[in-house]
C-alpha cells in the first residue's frame, strides 16, 4: 500500500491491540492515515503472546479449500477476508518482518523459534517508525453524544474524536488478557445484532468418579481415535490426544469437535462420543488377545501384558464399563474399540481457547462496516465465526485486520470533506 496524500489529514482510531487490530492499522498507516491504537491492558497482543507459549502456530500450509473448509457455517464469509490475504501471503508478510517459519509434520506453519514475543517486538517496532502511536490502559467505554469515543484512563474518562472507528475487541475468552466480551452490551444498545458469545476450542465436563479424578486427573490419554455422529447422522472421525481434567477433558482431539460437541449438548443435554483406545488394532485381533490364557494374572496385568493397556487408558476402562463386561473378552474388546464417553457441558467461556458468537454478519456489509453505524469498521474474533486450533484462529484474526483496514482506507477516500 503506498501512502496517498488523499489522506494524510485523516485519522482512524483501533481499538485492540491484537493481531486484527494491529494488522488494520498497519494498512491504514501504510495508506498514510494518521493511527491511534487504544487497549485496555498495560501491553499490546497480550493473548497473542499467550497463545504462543506452547508454540506459535500461525497458520496451514493445506490447500485453500481445505483451509477455507475449516471456518465451517461461515466459511462464505470468511473466503470473502482469506482469499485477499491467504496463508501464502500471511507467510511472506511473516518473513518481511524478518522471522523465518518452517512447516511442520501435520502441515502447521510456525515461525523458526517457535515464539511469538520476537515477531510481536519486531511488528510493533515497525508500526512505531511508520507513526502508529499506542496508548495501552484505555478501556474503551462507547460514545459521548456528539460521536467521540469514550475511554476510561488512569487519569480519567477522556475523549476520542476520529474520521473512522476500526474495533478489534476480541471475544470473550480468557478475560484477564483483555478478551472480556465488555463491548456487547455497547454495540446491542446501538441495534448491532449480536450471536452470544460460547466457549469455543473448550474442555468438557464429563463428572468423573472420585477414585478416577484423583488418580488420572492432568493424565494425557495418547495415540487414540475419536468417533461421534452429530445431530444431522454424520459420523466425524479423529486420531489424536487428549486430556483428563478435574472436571473431564480437553485438549487437541476434543477442541477438533468441539463445535459440533457443543451444539449437540445445547440440544440434547449431551453428547456420546466413542473413544478407539487401540486404533492400530483390529477388534478380532484384541479379542484374541485378551482370550489368550493369564493363569494367576489379573485382568489389569493381562491387558498391560497382551496390548499395553495401563495406566489412564486401564482407568478409563475401569470407569466407563461395567465390571461384568470387563471380564468378558468379546465386550472388553467392542469396549476398547469403541470406549462410550458421555459429555454433559462446554467448560466456561473464560476457560476455552476461543469463542464463537459475535457481531453477525448481517449487521456488517461486504466491507465489514456496521450497517447502522457508517464509518465504523469490526475485525477479528469479535465477529460471529470460529475455527478449529491449528493456525486458523490466527489467519483469520490477520486476514479480517488486513480487509477491514483497506475498506476503511476506501471509505476515507469516498467520503472526503
């Protein structure tokens, strides 16, 4: 984008310092608009830096439709942001800061260190040359009567006039890092139509047993497969890992479903799953196992010895079978195969990776401008979609930034004074 002079007077206020909105006001200040970013927290990308920590997925490297494929109910809407500002162009945007990436075994992109706090540094440097100016510990609080922006400060309520609005909010996970969902009650009172904010990429409850709880609770539960049919008769199919929790599980396997997991449970109080604990294994081929003699052996030694089974997977046969199944080799081995697991409610919104919900899009247009409120722009998770872990959360925070930036930038021109 080369600066253009056309709007070198003009001012654009963003309010979020996360990836959206520092991607937006990356495009505007290239546009050569005058930016303000304002955040409630001491610091900028504060759940950017947090989601790193275990390791900086920042996009896929699968082919488009696959990935378009991955935003489920709105990927129409979505292919509308990723198609200007794919993954391809998201990477080389990566190196131009200079931060390599490489591609790991599962297709993920992630930069070379593996950390986000160097490609957060090196972003934030670059905006401050370019004249993008930070103001962090303002909470943004709605509008005054004459259209200004309100801010809550250490010094006080202040007031913010500009010739465009980007909103970067987030959703309405992990509140202490600044995604709180505080604006919706803002928006709702100005008519902006707005899906409830749920927990997305979530841990269940599943109500374990005492016994189960205090030995397995924090065990990872390794090298399985996933079955559950929605509510439509389809039957998802998943190999991964997972976690037992205090209150029931989580982790990759589990936030992989967790939409369709979700909306079951909102419809029918539940959700069954189906847990493969052997999926290198044929059903007949386990059977004959546990039928093979064990003399003096328990049970438990017999299925250590015969299949590896100990440890969290024996406990999870343990809690989730009836005793009599357990010693009967053909409903021991349906039971390993297709282990039934009842899930009975989504984990809290705070708790969860993501949420879903949002500002619709029925309220936005094509430009992701709120139809109701002319010149003011929504980006990033705070618009109604959601998306699996694996780079996607991240590409279309990104992509959502780099579109809402460039149509505010095209609104400015239209509408000069």
């Amino acid at each position: 984008m080369i600066p253009s002079n056309k709007t070198s007077h003009r001012h654009v206020a963003v309010i979020g310092g996360g990836p959206a909105g520092l991607m937006a006001a990356e495009v505007l200040t290239l546009g050569g608009v005058q930016v303000d970013v304002y955040d409630a927290m001491p610091s900028l990308g504060r759940k950017f830096l947090m989601a790193g920590k275990g390791g900086m997925n920042i996009t896929h490297s699968e082919a488009f439709s696959t990935f378009l494929a991955r935003y489920g109910t709105r990927s129409t809407q979505l292919q509308s942001l990723l198609e200007p500002f794919p993954p391809s162009a998201l990477c080389d945007w990566i190196h131009g800061l200079g931060i390599e990436t490489f591609i790991g075994s599962s297709g993920r992109v992630f930069p070379r260190d593996m950390k986000a706090a160097p490609l957060l540094r090196a972003w934030l440097h670059r905006l401050r040359a370019h004249g993008v100016r930070f103001h962090v510990r303002h909470r943004w609080i709605g509008w005054d009567t004459h259209g200004a922006l309100r801010f809550v400060t250490p010094q006080g309520e202040i007031t913010v006039q500009a010739d465009a609005f980007i909103l970067a909010l987030g959703g309405g996970s992990w509140s202490r890092l600044g995604s709180d969902g505080a604006w919706v009650p803002l928006l709702a009172q100005r008519g902006v139509i707005i899906a409830p904010l749920r927990p997305a990429n979530c841990g269940f409850d599943v109500g374990w047993s005492p016994h189960f709880n205090a030995r397995f609770a924090g065990h990872p539960v390794k090298s399985v497969a996933l079955s559950f049919t929605d509510q439509s008769g389809i039957t998802h199919h998943k190999t991964g890992e997972f976690l037992v929790t205090a209150n029931g599980v989580e982790g990759s396997l589990i936030y992989a479903l967790s939409a369709l997991l979700r909306e079951t449970i909102d419809a029918q109080a539940h959700a069954l799953i189906h847990l493969d604990l052997l999926p290198g294994k044929t059903q007949q081929k386990i059977i004959d196992e546990i039928a093979r003699p064990r003399g003096a052996r328990s049970q438990s030694s017999h299925l250590q010895s015969r299949l590896g089974i100990k440890g969290v997977k024996a406990g999870l046969l343990r809690e989730l079978i009836p005793a009599q199944d357990y010693a009967q080799p053909e409903r021991l081995g349906a039971a390993i195969k297709a282990l039934p697991l009842r899930l009975i409610a989504a984990r809290p919104l705070n708790e969860a990776i993501s949420s879903a919900g949002g500002v619709c899009f029925e309220s936005l247009d094509t430009n992701l401008m709120l139809r109701d409120l002319p010149g003011v722009f929504c980006a990033g998770e705070m618009l109604d979609w959601e998306a699996p872990t694996g780079g996607y959360l991240l590409s279309a925070c990104f992509a959502s930034g780099h579109a809402a930036g460039n149509a505010a930038l095209a609104w400015l021109l239209k509408n000069q004074r």
